[in-house]
C-alpha cells in the first residue's frame, strides 16, 4: 500500500523535472453497442435496470463502458499514465507530457483531447489553493452524550419521517469521500454491517476495495446519515443500505479527484444507487493551471459538473456540499453549480446562515445552493464510536442526503426530479430565495404530505390547468386539462394591476416572462367561463 501511495504522489508531481500536464482524452466510439443495450444485464445490475425501469429512465450508449482496447492503446503510448474512465464521457484520464498527449490525436479513435490546464485550451484564471478539509479540520472536537443529533434532525422534519417507519429501508444509498476508517468495527454502524446493508466498498484512487484512505472525513459524513448509538445518536437515513467510494487523494489536490468521482458515480449508476452524497468541491489545485475560475463554473464545464448532470439523466438524485469558501473564493464550487446536483449549504442551530458557507450565484445566474441543513456544530460519530461535533457544509450535505432517502422511500417510483423539486418547494425561502441560503431549511413533513398527494395531483391534471416551473425564470408553460383546447391568460403584480392578458391553446402553451421583473404574481386562467387563480414567482 505504501508503494502505491508514493506512486500516486509522484504522479501528481506537476513541475519537478517532469513536465507533466493532466487532461481527458474523448473516443470516437464504443464496442457492441447495439447488443449491450440488447441485453442491458450485460452492462448493469438487475438493482439498476429496476430502478431505470421504475422511473422510465432511458438505458443507452452512456451506460456502456469504455473500449478496453482503446484504453489498451493509449496505455501503450510513450510516457502516458491512464489514471481514470469514464463511460458516460465516453474518456479517460490520463497524465504525460504535453507532446506526448496530444501526440495521443494521431489514433484513429481519439477525437478530442482537453488539458487540466485551461492555459492550453483557453485563458484560465489561477486562485489561491486552500486545504479542502481546512473548516473541518480546525475546530475543537466536544463529545456530548444523549441526542446530539436532536437539532439537525428536528430541523429538518426528518423524525417526522422516522416516526412514519420512514428510515431510508430498501433504499441504495453511494458515499463518495476521501476515507472510512474503523467503519466495519465502529458500534455506530453495527447495524447496518450485521445486516449486511454496507453493500460494498471501492477506493478509485488506489484501486482497491480498502476504503480507509487518508483521514476520517468520509467516516464521519457516513455517521450523518448511517450512524445508529441507541439515546445518543441517529442518522437520518439509518437503514437504508449503502456503498462506500473514497475518490478523494488527500495528500495532493488535482483534477484527476474528479475523473475519480465520476467513475464512481457511474459505478454507483450501474448498482443501481437512488442517492449519493458528495461532501467534496473542487476549485483550486496545487497546480494553479488547473484551478476553476468562476466563468467555469456554469454548471456544464468541469468534469464533475458533467459527471453529476449525466447521474441526473441516469435517475439519481446527487446531493453535494455546497462548499466553506463563504470566506474566500465566495461561489459554490464544482459539482456544486451542476443543475442537476442538489447543492446543500450550512446554517446553525438557530437556523441562520453560517459564515463559511459558500453561496451562489452560478455564473450563469442560477440558484445555488438549492437547500440548507445544519453545518456549523452539526452532531457526528468520529472514527472511533465517540459522539463529537464538527463544521462544514460537509455535514449538512449527508444529513440532507440520508433524510432526501428517507423520503423517497414513502414513494420510490416518484423520479428523481419530482423528490428534488418537492424538496425545495417545501423549504422556508421557496417564496423568496436568496443568493446565500437558496431556497432555505426545508420541512420534510410538508414534502411527505405532498408527495404523497401526487397520484392524486396526477388525476386532477386530466381536469384542471397547471402553471409549471414554479418559480419560473424566462417562460412559463400551461397544461391543459383534457377536453378543454382554448383559454385566456391574465397575469397580475400583487397590487393588481394586469402585467399580461393573452389567449392560450393547447398547443401554443409557452409564455415568454423574460421581461417580467423578479417577485410573486398571480395567474389566472379562464376557460368556459371558469376561471382558476395560481400564485406563481418569478425568480
């Protein structure tokens, strides 16, 4: 094991004498296509074509994995070292030279290569590289005794779901992190190893399925959502089952933690997963050619961003950190500003904003982080059984996580975007959200009660109108009731007065409210001389 780690440490070595540079380098194809997807157990667990399957989620060419041949190749290639794939990417990371990377574009089945260093594709933007764990790290341990997870809990809602037999049970759950040690022997999780519910463990880093890593930051995380000391501590999602991925090399800081992630997200895909919990962000590096600027983080460029928005395709709900940088670099960082990541900051006990939270917007002007959950002070069992606390938004994001798997266990078939959307509907801010809290502390009581009135919302929709998204951004769609193809539109400011009046039909459904300014309105539909009232918020 030694030797692997200071293998690892010297290939991060970026300018010693080495001139190695990182980057992904993208196929042209896939090898048996047509009869992989023919025959999907080939390529995916029963537990994922089940899960696809519950919510019509589309089994395609992302879910086949990477030419093992092609990867053969590139690993033959003079001074290429292959450090991590992809399938969903159709890529691989690798790190050599910068001659002898591109030199990589002369096989026929490479398409595209793209540096770590953005110097190489375009103007990058260096920030000052931070230690990741630096918030986490830095404070005093406390050991309490009974109920020190009460706040964090209660402020969610979350024992609500408990006290409804709600506990995460027959739901998968993927902790990607930097290390879980003395988790197989930690009495906070006894449970849920007798019952055989740690489905398995994988270290993408070393390549092994040791999970001990470098640190305890992983086991801690886990203990929010998993960990079980009957009077003194409850995670909020104690039984559901669970994978351990460590994707994180705490040694050194380079993009290649990313590649590393998304492979276990893929992974996590392929075993079928509902919910993974990230409590990593990645900005800067030790190399600085390699940092994130702001303009990348648009939720669409880094790897991670990708990663996450193809684990939203593919039907999984990604909770992620939103990031301690409240202090620093400010923005949430990668895979934070993926849209299809469910981003969590910290408050206090109180409820109020912690400082080191890192806040949004998106470059592109998107709402980030969606939700909020305790993480300053926030109750956990460290890697030795002791009830303890720590700070970071590094814990609200796994105590969001295991009480999102609480809740999806009321109603496994919803989709994964219809539990996101209802989790931040039933949040304090959904009304007014804000740059620094999103969307606010949701009430999990409130989004059990209404997740569990959709079958029944399902049939009112074949006889009523419905305004969607909401809040909306730049339009706004109608959906008609069946039986009815014709209506009018009316919107008002809330001192009454008539923004918009114009007709509607089936079929040209879509309003465009780019010009309407941010704040609440009221819609109203009349058809057949019935008229129907929405309140409806402009974000």
């Amino acid at each position: 094991m030694k030797k692997i780690v200071l293998l690892l440490v010297v290939l991060f070595i970026s300018k010693n004498g080495f001139a190695q540079d990182d980057a992904l380098v993208f196929f042209a194809d896939k090898e048996n296509v047509e009869a992989s997807l023919a025959d999907p157990i080939s390529i995916l667990t029963q537990a994922a074509i089940d899960r696809k399957q519950l919510h019509n989620t589309v089994i395609d060419e992302r879910d086949v994995p990477v030419n093992e041949a092609y990867i053969s190749e590139v690993k033959d290639a003079a001074g290429i070292t292959v450090l991590a794939k992809s399938k969903w990417l159709n890529c691989i990371y690798v790190q050599g030279s910068q001659t002898n990377i591109n030199a990589l574009l002369g096989l026929s089945f490479v398409t595209e290569i793209e540096f770590a260093d953005k110097g190489l594709n375009s103007k990058s933007f260096p920030v000052a590289t931070q230690t990741k764990f630096e918030q986490e790290n830095s404070l005093k341990k406390v050991i309490y005794n009974y109920g020190d997870a009460t706040n964090q809990v209660e402020m969610l809602s979350v024992d609500f779901l408990h006290q409804q037999d709600f506990t995460g049970e027959g739901i998968t759950m993927a902790i990607l992190d930097s290390g879980f040690p003395n988790v197989f022997s930690n009495d906070a999780f006894s449970n849920a190893v007798a019952e055989g519910r740690i489905l398995g463990t994988y270290d993408f880093a070393e390549r092994q399925e040791n999970v001990d890593g470098t640190g305890s930051h992983g086991a801690q995380t886990f203990s929010d959502i998993a960990g079980l000391l009957d009077g003194e501590f409850v995670g909020t999602a104690p039984e559901a089952s669970y994978y351990l991925f460590r994707t994180e090399f705490a040694p050194t800081e380079n993009p290649v933690e990313e590649a590393w992630w998304v492979e276990a997200l893929e992974r996590a895909d392929s075993l079928g997963v509902y919910v993974t919990n990230t409590s990593l962000g990645y900005q800067d590096f030790d190399d600085s050619r390699y940092d994130h600027s702001y303009q990348d983080l648009d939720g669409q460029t880094t790897i991670a961003a990708r990663g996450a928005n193809h684990a939203f395709d593919k039907g999984m709900i990604v909770v992620t950190s939103a990031g301690n940088d409240g202090n620093g670099f400010i923005f949430v960082a990668t895979p934070a500003d993926s849209p299809g990541a469910l981003t969590v900051g910290a408050v206090d006990s109180n409820g109020d904003l912690a400082g080191f939270s890192s806040i949004g917007p998106t470059v592109d002007g998107r709402i980030k982080p969606d939700v909020m959950a305790k993480g300053s002070n926030a109750a956990v069992v460290d890697q030795f059984g002791n009830v303890t606390t720590n700070s970071g938004t590094s814990f609200s994001s796994p105590i969001m996580a295991g009480a999102v798997a609480s809740l999806w266990q009321s109603r496994p078939e919803t989709p994964n975007y219809q539990i996101m959307q209802l989790v931040r509907e039933a949040s304090s801010m959904f009304a007014n959200p804000s740059d620094e809290m999103g969307y606010g502390i949701p009430n999990f009581e409130a989004a059990y009660n209404t997740l569990q009135l959709l079958s029944v919302e399902d049939n009112l929709l074949e006889t009523n109108f419905a305004l969607y998204p909401n809040p909306f951004t730049t339009a706004l769609n109608i959906s008609f009731p069946k039986d009815i193809e014709k209506a009018t539109l009316s919107i008002y400011n809330v001192l009454g007065t008539k923004m918009l009046s114009t007709r509607i039909s089936s079929v040209n459904n879509i309003i465009d409210t780019s010009g309407f300014s941010s704040g609440i309105y009221i819609a109203r539909i009349t058809s057949e001389n019935n008229t129907t009232s929405f309140k409806i918020v402009k974000q």
